[in-house]
C-alpha cells in the first residue's frame, strides 16, 4: 500500500475549531484565524477519555437498580425501573414503543460504554488492522450518544403532565440522575476520544 | 509548501490538497471516508433565512402547551418550560439543568448564533467575535436535541393514551415546524465555507 502522509508528520498541526492548518511549532498558541488553542491532537485523549468511560461504568449500575419513576394511581405506588418501564409497555401491547426505548435506553448505553472500551484498548495495543472500521465505530458512538436522552425527556413530560394530586402522579426517581450522568459522561468521552490516535499507530 | 491550500482530515490527519466540490457533491478522505465538505446552494442566503424563521418559531415552540392531559376530571397542560420546573419540584437539579439546556437553552443559542454569523457574511460585515461565534456554535451544536426531545413525546403520548385524553396543542405545532427548520439550517451551513468566509472578512 502506498504511504500516506499525515499532516502532522508534515510539520503541520490541523485546528480543532476551524480546521486550518498552521506550523507545528506554533502548538499550545492560539490559532490565527480563530483563537483555539492549537494541538496536535486532543491533549490527553486517552486519559480524559478513560477517567469519563471509567465514571460511566460506575453509574450505569445505580442507573438501572434504582427506580426511573414511580407512577402513582389513586394512591397506590408502583416504582419503575428502565427495564421495568419497557415490560410494562410490552405487557401493554405496546410492543414497537418497548423497542424504541429498548434501544434508547438499554443497548444505545450498553453498546456505547463497549464501544468506547474498545477503542481505548485498540488505541492502547495499537491493533494493527481494520483502522477504518474502528473509525466508522466512532463516527456510530459520537452520532447515537444523544439519542439516550429520550428517556429522560419523556420522564420530564409524563412529571409535568401527570400531576393529579392522590388520583394520579408520576415522582421521578434517583435513578433519572445517574441514567441522565451516564448519558452525558458517555457523550463527552465520545467527544474527548481523538480517531487520530487509532491511525496514528497504523504502519 | 503554503499550508492555506491544503487541508487535513479531521479523524485522520491525512494531508490533503482538494479540489473545490461542486454544488451537490460531496468531499470525502480517500483514507478514513470521512465527509470533508459539502457545498449547498446559497449557503449563507440559506442559513440566514432559515434562522429567521427558527427565531420566530421558537417562540411559540416554547411558549405555548404542546400537549394537554384529560384524567378522571383533572387537566393539565404542558410546555418545555413545565417540564423543566416539574423536575426541578421533585429536586432533580441535574436533570432540570440538562432539560433546560438540551430542549431550551441551546436550541436557541444555536439559532441565535446562526442568525448572527450568517447576517454578518451576508451584509459582508467584519466583527471581532464572528470566529468566536463559529467556534461556540460548532461545541453547542451537539447538545441541542429537539429531535430527540420529539420522540419522548411521542412515547409519552403513547404511554398516556390508554389512561387518558390527550390534545395537541398549538405549541406541538410550532416545535415540529421548528424542528424542520433547524434540520434544514444544520444542512445548509457549509461549516467549510463559514470559516474561509470568516477568514476573508478578517484580511
């Protein structure tokens, strides 16, 4: 295969903000045309992007213990959990719905929190193959991130709206915050992950 | 080697030298696939005039119920707003914040700051901030999510049906329209085109 250049190796360092180029000489100085500071790559990629996945992880488990809601009804308490929340859909006949919130809530985070694993140990071990792949899993990861949040909007609608005194309530629960924090925590490590890295281990 | 004629990729830093695409084509990194640039129609004229209507639209988006709830003789309305406060009620604050921002805050920043950067290009018109502008823009953007804000509605919707009476509000209304606009202004702005335009302004 033919050798590509990166622009780094050319002496050149791409801003983040804008995309110019400017010498490499110039790093950790503001970018003529916008004023970002310039970096080679993301500084601390790795590290950042580990410490957020890392916080994820730990509040992924209250995420899905605890209850996300609790729907009141003439009195009576019923506390959700997520996967809760889907089987009562399911057992409402909403089966479309459950998989919609299936996918946003459980698999999106699930599969994200996986994915984001895997391309800090492919960035670590410097895997040698299929770099265009992992970078299509990136692009996958940084777009569907916020797709999760469904949950936590339609939570604020039903709270809002079912709000009947003792005939009908809806409480959220503590599980919204951390289910709310993994979403964030996975988004920022998606937006910290620099998809250099895996090329620049590419010989 | 003058660094202004050449670009990098933003995921894998291969230099690059591209020939200026088209209208209606697209640009993508011969090494990664991913999409460099691509050229719209009347870019600027677009932007600007989209983000007008989002700025009246968003208004009415805001202001006025989206959906109203009929229960066993209670009623209730509900707008973004209410949903923000319900949460903050029940002592959520980190979800009440991220409510506000991804369905409230951002949204409008983002039509703000279009408004402001694309009227500055049309009337050719230098300001000190536009590089600013574009850099906030370009971190904000991933954190507005009506889209997704659409689809907890939805499953709301879906899960109060079955217990109650629903109606669509003029709000409901004005947030789908503004949803299309803001659509239609992600597509538009030629993020390529801005900052080269930014640049020219600044000389």
């Amino acid at each position: 295969m033919k050798i590509k250049k990166t622009a780094l190796a050319q002496g050149f360092i791409r801003c983040h903000d804008c995309g110019c180029l400017s010498k490499r000489a110039d790093k950790n100085r503001p970018c003529p045309l916008c004023g970002g500071l310039l970096h080679p790559r993301l500084p601390n990629s790795f590290q950042r992007t580990a410490a957020l996945l890392l916080s994820a992880f730990c509040l992924y488990i209250p995420a899905n213990i605890f209850p996300i809601m609790t729907v009141t009804r003439l009195g009576v308490g019923e506390p959700h959990t997520i996967i809760g929340g889907i089987i009562a859909l399911i057992n409402g006949n909403m089966v479309p719905i459950a998989m919609l919130v299936l996918v946003a809530s459980i698999l999106v985070p699930l599969l994200k929190l996986l994915g984001i694993s895997l391309l800090l140990l492919n960035v670590h071990y410097r895997w040698q193959s299929h770099a265009k792949k992992w970078t299509i899993l990136y692009r996958i990861i940084a777009f569907v991130g916020r797709w999760s949040m469904l949950d936590i909007f339609m939570i604020s609608i039903l709270v809002s709206l079912v709000d009947m005194g003792s005939v009908a309530q809806v409480i959220a629960g503590p599980a919204a915050t951390a289910f709310a924090a993994v979403v964030v925590l996975t988004m920022l490590a998606a937006k910290n992950f620099d998809p250099r890295l895996i090329w620049d281990n590419q010989r | 080697m003058n660094p202004t004629n050449f670009t990098a990729c933003p995921e894998c830093d291969l230099l690059l030298n591209p020939a200026e695409p088209v209208i209606g084509d697209k640009a993508h990194c011969p090494r990664c696939g991913y999409l460099l640039q691509r050229p719209r129609k009347q870019s600027i004229e677009r932007t600007f005039a989209l983000s007008i209507a989002g700025l009246i639209l968003i208004f009415p988006a805001n202001l006025m119920p989206l959906i109203g709830i009929k229960m066993l003789g209670g009623a209730k309305d509900g707008t973004l707003w209410s949903g923000v406060v319900a949460l903050f009620d029940e002592h959520l604050w980190g979800v009440a914040v991220l409510v506000f921002l991804s369905s409230i805050l951002f949204p409008l920043l983002n039509i703000v700051l279009s408004l402001l950067i694309s009227a500055h290009l049309y009337f050719n018109q230098p300001s000190r901030h536009l590089a600013r502008w574009m850099r906030w823009l370009q971190h904000m953007d991933e954190w507005a999510m009506l889209e997704v804000y659409m689809l907890g509605v939805i499953v709301a919707c879906v899960k109060l049906a079955a217990t109650s009476e629903l109606k669509f509000g003029f709000g409901l209304y004005a947030f789908v329209a503004l949803l299309i606009v803001t659509g239609m202004l992600a597509s538009s702005l030629d993020k390529v085109l801005f900052w080269r335009q930014i640049g020219q302004l600044r000389k």
